[in-house]
C-alpha cells in the first residue's frame, strides 16, 4: 500500500470517527448531519482509491503468470470437433428450411384445426 493511500485512510477514517461521536450526541443538529456525512463521504473516496490499487496489482500478477490454455479447451477454439460437424442447427443460424408440411400448408402460422362458429348473443329471447 503507498503511502499516500495509507495516511489518507488514517486521516479520513479519523475524523469520520469523530464526526459520528459529535452525531451521535445530539442527532437532531443538521450541520453535524451534513459534516457526518461529508466525512463518510470522503471515506468512501479513499476506499473506491484502495480498491483500484487492489485490482491494478492484482492484474500485475496476473500478466506476469499467465494461466495456461486447458487441452480440452484449446482443441475446440482451433474447431477441431469430434464430430466434424460446425454448421449451427436452424433453430440458432436462423435458418427455416426444415421441410415440413405445416409451412408449406398453412402460411400463416395459425393451427389449421376446425374453425370455431362465431358465438351467440347471450342474455335475451332465443326464437
């Protein structure tokens, strides 16, 4: 951790501490709110800082030990399949050319069961 990282933390932590001990006294004063909350506020800053050091380092050690390409995993990005095949079935490439006899008989996507006759006013005299 730098240094510069480590005495803001010291100091932000210190006096958001404070703040909450002269909050917490008498919670019902507004300008000990806002200090309160500007405090933390400036913790969180210091925090989000540490936290970006945290991942930065973390990716230095990452690049410097690079993991190696499991086997199984490296034969299929060089598309070496088992089966030979690496077309994409239609349902995913989009293409709809299955050959069925309900495309070809009914265009419109509608089931082609019996038709339904059309329904009776209800509520009146049935002559």
């Amino acid at each position: 951790m730098s240094d510069d990282i480590k005495q803001r933390l010291k100091d932000t932590s210190e006096n958001c501490l404070k703040t909450y001990e002269a909050w917490a006294d008498s919670r019902k004063d507004q300008a000990l709110r806002e200090s309160l909350q500007e405090a933390v506020h400036e913790l969180r800053k210091v925090t989000a800082r540490l936290e970006i050091e945290i991942a930065v380092s973390e990716r230095k050690e990452t690049k410097q030990k690079p993991l190696p390409i499991p086997p199984h995993r490296s034969s299929k990005r060089r598309g070496n399949n088992n089966d030979g095949n690496n077309e994409l079935p239609s349902f995913i490439s989009g293409d709809n050319n299955d050959n069925g006899d309900d495309q070809k008989n009914n265009k419109t996507g509608k089931s082609s069961g019996r038709r339904r006759t059309p329904r009776k006013k209800s509520g009146g005299d049935d002559n």
